[in-house]
C-alpha cells in the first residue's frame, strides 16, 4: 500500500461563505427560523482531515503543510485582469458574488491562495520524484473556475494551475485529468479545450448549465474541444442514479480506453465526493464501495501510463459526514488496498443499474461517432 502524501493548510478554513437557502442568499422573506449554511463550508474539510487523522489509513498518510500561491503562478492559468479583480474584492472587503453560489467574503482570497499554492506543491512533489501520490486536501474548490472569471463556488482553479505547471516544467509532455465530482469540470474544460496536450475527461451527473446567463457549458459529449483541442474534452453525462456499478462500467468502456490512446505521463484527479448516495448536491448514488473500485481503477492506469504518478484534488463533497468516509475509501482504491479498511456507516441499498448501462453503451456510440 502506497503512502500517501496529503497538502493542506489551516489557512483554508478562513473563507466562509454566508447563510441563505442552500447556496444562495435568500432569506425567504423571513419565513424561516433557520437558514443553511452554504455548502461548500469549512465543515467538511475538517471531517475529511479528521478521519485521515484518525482513520485506518493514518499509517499511510504524510502530512505537509501548504502554502499561498504567487500571483505570477496563477497566471499560468488564469489572466491577468480576473486575479486584479479577485485582488480588487478582497481590499474592498465585504461580500462579492462572482456568479450563483459564489461568494467572496474576507478571508476567502487567503484560502483560495493557500490552496492555489498546496496544489501546486502537490504537483511538484511528484514530479520532484519524492512521491508518486499526492492529495491536495483543498478548499475553496476549483474546477469550475475559468481562465477569466468564477464559477461554481470556484475563484482559482486548483487543478488547471496543476497542470500548467507540469507541462512548464519540461519533465511532464501529456497530462490526463479525470474529473469524478457530480458536477461537469467546466473550468478545467475551458482552459484546455483547443490543447491536444492536456485530455480532460469528465464524468458528471447529467446536469446542463445551472445558470445558462453565465454558463454556456452543458456537459454533452458534442462539447468535445475546438482546434487541435478536438476529441481531447469527452464529457460523461451520467442519468441520475448511476451508481456504483454504473460508474465502474462507465470507467471500464468510456474512460480506460481513451487513457489507453493517448498514455498520460501524469494522472491528475480533481475529486469530488459529491456524486455520493447522500449529497445535497448530486443524485448519483456511489458508496464507499464505489469510490474504491474508481480508486483502484485510476490507480491500474497511473501505474500502466504513468510510472504510478498522480495527483488528487479535492473538488466537492457537500454531505459532512459521508464525504469524509467517501474520501477515505477513494484513498484506499488509489492507494492499492486490497481489503476495505473501513466499514460503511450507512449505504445500502439494491442497485438498479440497467438503465445506467444502457445510457453508457447510447454515450458510447456517441462518442465514438465524433471520433
């Protein structure tokens, strides 16, 4: 069982977005005692550090501490004039919202940075050769965030920074992303998308755009790259209810075989474990059981293609609990546990997994279709 080698940094848990309905700031004209707290809160990461403290995998874990991000790093992946405006918000101080569910408030610039730059440490860790697995264990998340502006509770896109900087460094000529949040990895998507360099692969709830006035992105497998870029984006649209046999046929016939084509020297997952069966945030169904076959699946192809590098990037994850449990099954599949370690809390349900099959096997026709 491989060690794993996990970012992080205290600093991070000083953005925290405002209560409202879910992930807005509706107060529901006062009709309500109480309000949600956003999603994308300090909470779950704190849950996910705790059980990687004191779970059954802790022997495993090294831990380092993060750092910020430079200004001259982001702008490896994002322009210039967005990070001015991310810099303007926070000396102004007070609430800016970037885009729906999207709010930068004091101490949200110094997370961003702070996970921006334990990413990036990540990444360099594994390329130095002083590990072959490293998780950034990060917020706020990333890959939703484009070049030029916020998205999706994302203002710095972790995992793009990632890849950029691998590819700079001259060691490192093709970079794969798997992206396995519930949510469509539209950001990372963007910055890559006329690249033959970078193959990002997608696999999302079924969702389409959550606000077509700001994002233009629905996730199909149509939206497959532009230029030289075309057939390096495959987006994975899965129907609600997937589950965890559905993701491993949805691994095993649409993701393999496109790692297989083009052989990453570098596996980079940005990991959410909002697709699990009790996010608020997603309807996909996966359990413990689930995240370790994925893991152990990326594991089989990092070794295959990358001599066993990657890097994982905390994306979402939103049930505070079961995230944390969801995670510590993800690290064992990745980290070549043979034996579950850690026993499922809550899930257990028949699965129903025709339907799921059947839309993999329609994706895969179409996929194949645009080459």
């Amino acid at each position: 069982m491989a060690a794993i080698h996990v970012f992080w940094h205290d600093g991070m848990l000083k953005h925290e977005p405002l209560r409202g309905i879910f992930d807005s700031l509706s107060c529901a004209g006062g009709l309500l005692a109480v309000l949600d707290q956003h999603p994308e809160n300090a909470t779950r990461v704190l849950n996910i550090k705790s059980i990687l403290e004191k779970g059954p995998i802790s022997p495993r874990i090294v831990w380092h501490q993060g750092r910020m991000a430079t200004i001259q790093e982001l702008h490896l992946f994002h322009d210039p004039d967005y990070i001015q405006k991310l810099i303007d918000a926070d000396k102004a101080g007070g609430t800016t919202i970037f885009a729906p569910g999207t709010c930068f408030n004091p101490g949200s610039w110094e997370a961003a940075l702070l996970a921006a730059g334990s990413t990036l440490d990540a990444v360099k860790h594994v390329l130095e050769g002083k590990s072959k697995l490293a998780y950034a264990l990060v917020r706020p998340p990333g890959h939703h965030a484009q070049p030029s502006r916020a998205d999706g509770y994302c203002f710095l896109n972790n995992a793009g920074l990632a890849v950029q900087f691998a590819l700079s460094s001259s060691s490192v000529k093709r970079v794969a992303v798997l992206d396995i949040d519930v949510h469509y990895g539209n950001g990372t998507a963007a910055g890559f998308y006329s690249r033959d360099d970078v193959l990002t692969i997608s696999l999302h709830m079924d969702h389409g755009p959550w606000d077509e006035s700001h994002s233009a992105e629905f996730g199909q497998p149509e939206e497959a790259g532009t230029g030289k870029g075309v057939g390096y984006n495959v987006n994975i649209p899965l129907p609600n209810g997937t589950g965890d046999r559905g993701y491993q046929h949805a691994m095993e016939k649409l993701v393999v075989p496109r790692l297989e084509s083009f052989e990453p020297e570098l596996i980079v997952v940005t990991m959410g474990q909002d697709s699990s069966a009790f996010d608020p945030n997603g309807r996909q169904c996966l359990t413990m059981k689930g995240y370790r076959v994925l893991g152990r699946m990326i594991r089989e192809q990092a070794e295959k293609h990358s001599s066993g590098r990657m890097v994982l990037v905390q994306e979402g994850g939103y049930q505070p609990c079961y995230t944390a449990f969801c995670v510590h099954a993800t690290l064992e599949g990745v980290a070549g546990v043979d034996e579950a370690l850690l026993d499922d809390p809550i899930a257990y349900y028949p699965e129903d997994e025709t339907y799921a099959i059947l839309k993999v096997a329609e994706l895969e026709k179409r996929l194949h279709q645009l080459g």
